[in-house]
C-alpha cells in the first residue's frame, strides 16, 4: 500500500505525483509533434501535494505567430539609349503641357493639377467637394514647378482643369478661398523665372453665333484670368485659344469675333488674350489680318501650319507675327509637335507624335517654345540630350515607347523608334509589360464645338494620298461648298463603315437583329453623355 503523508517532514521524501496522461512535445524547427508516454505511476490517495512541473501540462504552449513576408522592390533600372546630337543656336526655353508623366504615377502619392469630377458627385457631396479638389490640384503644381526647377524646365502649360467647374453658370465659384495656395504657387515660379500659361478648350469661342456659347466662353476665360491675377503671374502668361468654327460664313465669324473681343471682354482678359492657328478652319492667312488690326499676339503652330498651310513661307511670317508680340511687351512662344510615324490622312497626321527629334529651321533663337508630345517632360529633356540645351538628370529618364498610328477604316500599325531598345531592366513588371492596345476610336470628320468644318483644299494639297473629293458642280444642293463637301466626306464615310460591319456580320453566324439593338443601345447611352459633356462646358445642366 502506497505510503502516506502525515507530517510536514514526511511529506517532504513522498514521491512527487505525475500524471498518467499523454504530453505532447512540440518540435517548431521541424513543425512536427511527437508523442512522449511515461509509465503510468500509481498516485496513491489525493494529496495536496503536486509536482510544480507537472500543473499546466494538459495545455499544448501558443503557436508562434509566422510573420509576414517583407517584399523585396528591386528599383528599376531603364536602358536609356543614346540619342545622334545635333546642334543649334536656340537659347529660348522649352516646355511641356499640364501634366508630368514620372510624378503622375509616382506611388503612393501621384502629384498632379487636373483632379476633377462630375456635375453627379457636386449634386451629392456639395459644392466643397469640387473645391477641395481644386486645393489639391493647386498644392501640387507647388511640387510640379520645383520638379521643373531641378531639371531646369522653365516653361509649362498648366491645367485648365484646376478648379473643377469654376466657370460654370450654376456651379461656379470665386477663386478667393484658394488665393493663399494660388500665391504659393506664383510666388515659386516667379522666384524661379518659370512662364507658366493657359489653352482653355475647344468650346471657348469668341466668333460662335450663339450667345450662350459666347457667355460661357468669356466666363471660361475670365476664370483663367482669375488663375493668373492670383498668382501674381506677369504678362508673359497668356491664355491660348483658336478662332473656332467656320460657321457656314468665315468672314462673318471673324466679324462676329473682332466685335465680341472690342465690345464684351474686359481688359484683363484681353491683355492675356492671344490666337492661335489651327490644322483645319483657321490658317495664319486668315488669322494674321485680325491679329495685327486688334494688336492681337499669335502663336505660330509649326504642326497645323504643315497640315493648313499659310500661303507665304514661314522666313516671311514669323517676323510680321514677332512684330505683334514686341508691341504688346509679351515674349513669343510657339508651339512645336510631329505627326505620328506612318500616318497618312489628314485624321492621322493631327495626332502627335511621343516626341519630337528636330528644332525647326526658322525657329528664332529667343523664343519660348511649347512642345505638344505625348511624352510630356521626356519630350523636352530628349531634345535637352538632342541639342546639349541643359545637363539632364539621368535617373529621371524614360525609355521611348513603341507609337501606335490609328488607320481609318482599317488596322493600326505600331511604330517603333529603336527596336530593341530601350527596355526596362530589373523585375519591374510594370515598367517592362507591352504596352496596352487602346481601343480604336471612330474617325470623324468635324471637329467637336467648332461648328462646320472649314476649308479642306488647302489640307488636301498638303497632304499625299489623300483621296481627292468629287466635284460639286454637278451636285444641284443649295448649301455653301464647304458644307456640302462635309457632306459628302460623312456620308462616304458611312457607308464605308456600313458595308465593312454588314460583311463582318454575315460572315459571323451572329443574331442580326439582336446586334442591331444593342448598337441603338449603345449610340442612345453615347448621346446621353454627349449631351451630359456639353452642358457641363457651356453650363446649360
């Protein structure tokens, strides 16, 4: 019989009681358990005596808690190619358009000035909603003029989009509660002699026949203006605008446009105002009379003038448009981009290129000048490289992506500058994808808020392999003839595209019917957000 404690000190030599039960002892190098079994000792009576080691063994210890894995971001490096140089003996500045492409997707943080939204989120969240985001856009331009000033850009067009329907006949707003961020801004560029400038859209026009289209362009404006006055922004900072559309009647819509900017703008818009010319209606034949009668400065485009040329050389223009800006006490500037490689319509020769490779021959040499590249900052720093203008900072340079030419009626052909090139090293898979196909988007004829399409003989002799239009002597419509060759281009233009989808369509197997109704769908839910879009911009919703 097991003996049994009765005193103190002979409690003290008594066995010390184990537990018959199984206790599991856990590896966690290996993560694998194993079973320890002891031989089951008789415990005798209950005694208040238990062995320390033994209380608690019945529960298995925590589970470590397995950490989480750190990701390891490998930075990417970019083989940047080099460039032929050339050389020049231009000594103006160059400058982009509105947006930075490396500080847009720069994570988690993208810096940028065109934070906007609809007409819908305003009616649901208040009319501050808009307004913050225009605090955002202006605290940015802050960092986008300091990113400029280290890589010695001094030139830049900035976002009509700043403050998100400022202009707007029932939605707008003053700029004054902004003016604090706006001066910021200002002060940092003209601390660093930075020109900073504005191209309201397409639905600014001055000539329109329409009044409330007229009011809504001069509310536009002004709200540029306002920009400007707050940043304390000196007169070199002008707002581009086009003339706009022909309207049937080109001489009556330039009448109509001298009249509006004598007798409706007021004078702060008109120091600032300046024309430039355009690829379809307006050349600076037809611009340069108005130009210098209201001591209006132009912007020589060296692109539209390739598609809608002047009927003088461009040696003979750029003088008397120079003249114009020396009288107003306003620097020049034009505007300078390329067509994308292997266009071959007029369509495809108005899109730009990425970038551009040459300065043009008879670009003065103290001359601002814009260029219009998709590649935004990249465009100016590979002319930087091209013509040794300013030492540039390697690691903010990008490789050249392949270019993608739009084909009417047809496929779009891809364009690479230097295949092989210029690839993203490193395990970025981001910066080393192919590059996304874009939809294909319908080719039109007009151009959107600018009315009737104005002449075309001059484009179709600038252009190769234009088809020629049919003559209109034979046609008995009584509409002008730049109206009815509109006409005429659209509907050939249509049926082309009616032929080519009744083909794809027989050939399919598909429900004929079925995908008629869904085309009307579509073209209703298209015309709803046609309209949405221009009340927004002239303000009628």
């Amino acid at each position: 019989m097991p003996r049994v404690a009765r005193t103190t000190a002979e409690a003290a030599v008594v066995t010390p009681r184990r537990s018959s039960r199984a206790r599991t002892v856990v590896n966690y190098a290996s993560q694998a358990a194993v079973e320890e079994y002891e031989e089951p000792v008789d415990p005798g009576p209950e005694s208040p005596l238990t062995d320390p080691e033994s209380e608690g063994a019945d529960e298995p210890p925590p589970k470590k808690k397995r950490g989480r894995r750190v990701k390891v971001v490998e930075p990417v490096v970019y083989n940047i190619p080099p460039v032929e140089t050339k050389t020049s003996t231009f000594k103006g500045r160059l400058g982009y358009a509105c947006l930075n492409t490396i500080l847009r997707t720069a994570k988690p943080d993208p810096v940028f000035c065109s934070r906007t939204c609809r007409i819908d989120s305003i009616e649901k969240n208040g009319l501050d909603y808009a307004k913050n985001l225009g605090l955002q856009n202006v605290r940015d331009l802050s960092k986008l003029i300091e990113w400029n000033e280290d890589n010695k850009i001094r030139f830049m067009r900035l976002s009509s989009e700043m403050f998100p329907f400022a202009s707007h006949v029932k939605y707008g707003y003053s700029l004054d509660y902004a003016a604090t961020e706006l001066k910021a801004a200002g002060d940092l560029a003209n601390g660093y002699d930075h020109r900073l400038t504005f191209h309201p859209g397409q639905f600014t026009q001055i000539g329109s026949p329409k009044e409330n289209v007229v009011e809504a362009s001069i509310r536009e404006l002004q709200y540029h203006c306002s920009m400007l006055q707050h940043m304390g922004m000196g007169k070199d900072s002008v707002m581009i605008i086009h003339m706009g559309g022909v309207y049937g009647d080109k001489a009556a819509t330039l009448e109509r446009f001298k009249e509006n900017y004598k007798t409706k703008l007021s004078d702060g818009i008109r120091e600032r105002l300046v024309l430039e010319n355009d690829e379809i209606c307006y050349s600076v034949d037809d611009l340069l009379p108005v130009c210098e009668e209201l001591c209006i400065p132009l912007v020589f485009d060296y692109h539209h003038n390739w598609i809608n040329p002047s009927a003088l050389p461009i040696g003979e223009l750029i003088p008397r448009i120079n003249a114009i800006w020396e009288r107003k006490g306003i620097k020049p500037k034009q505007h300078l981009s390329s067509p994308r490689p292997g266009a071959e319509t007029v369509m495809e020769k108005r899109a730009h290129a990425d970038r551009c490779y040459e300065l043009p021959q008879d670009l003065p040499d103290d001359m601002d000048l814009m260029i219009e590249a998709k590649d935004k900052e990249q465009a100016v720093l590979h002319l930087y490289r091209i013509y040794h203008l300013e030492e540039v900072i390697h690691e903010n340079l990008r490789p050249e992506k392949s270019q993608e030419v739009q084909k009417v009626g047809g496929k779009r052909k891809s364009y690479n500058p230097d295949p092989g090139n210029g690839e993203a090293l490193g395990n970025d898979k981001a910066a080393a994808k192919k590059p996304r196909r874009k939809k294909a988007k319908k080719e039109t004829g007009d151009i959107v808020g600018q009315g009737v399409v104005g002449p075309m003989e001059d484009v179709n002799a600038a252009v190769d392999k234009v088809t020629p239009l049919p003559s209109f002597t034979t046609i008995g419509l009584d509409v002008g003839a730049e109206e009815l060759k509109r006409r005429v281009v659209s509907a050939r233009r249509n049926s082309r595209r009616k032929e080519e989808s009744a083909a794809k369509l027989e050939g399919s197997g598909l429900d004929v019917a079925k995908v008629v109704r869904r085309r009307k769908k579509s073209d209703a839910v298209g015309k709803r957000a046609g309209d949405e879009d221009e009340k927004r911009h002239h303000g009628d919703g």
